[in-house]
C-alpha cells in the first residue's frame, strides 16, 4: 500500500512541476509578445538605390572622376558618411 502511494505521489509531483514550467513559459511568452517594438524604419535612398548591398556599398570612387564631380562629392561629405546614410551624390551616374 505504501508503495502504490508513494507511485501515485511521485507522479503527481512530477506532473505538477512539468505544469507549472509550462505554465510559465506560457506566461512569459504572453506578456513578451506585446511588448512595444520599434517601428520598421524607412530606408534610406542609398538603401533602395542599392538593394541587393545588405551590409552596405563603399561610396569610395576607385575611377577617375571629374573635377566637378570630386566637389559634388565634397559638398554632400561623402568623406564622412556612414551606410545606410549615404547621400546618392556620393556616387558616380546617380
């Protein structure tokens, strides 16, 4: 008898412990789940200019370029510029 009791209790208490583990793990993922996200962010214009560069394209102009295209690139201070805020006038053809 004592041994058929101490079955049913060890079951019980495993049983129990497994539903309070889900329950808060149910919990837990409740109340995550409306947590205020950040809102997508637009993307930049050298970020729909380039689509397909997910880490980002290089502004450096490894050509020649012209002179007038050196002071284009000067004015939008693409020396200092950081993807994805790049402006398009960093680049060659934009």
């Amino acid at each position: 008898m004592t041994m058929a009791f101490s079955r049913i209790l060890r079951a019980t208490a495993g049983t129990s412990a497994i539903a309070v583990l889900l329950a808060a793990g149910v919990a837990h993922s409740t109340a995550t789940r409306h947590l205020d996200r950040p809102a997508i962010l637009a993307a930049t214009a050298a970020q729909e200019a380039f689509p397909d560069a997910d880490y980002g394209v290089d502004p450096m102009v490894t050509g020649p370029t012209s002179a007038s295209f050196k002071i284009q690139q000067a004015q939008a201070g693409c020396d200092k510029a950081v993807w994805p805020s790049v402006p398009l006038d960093c680049y060659p053809d934009r």
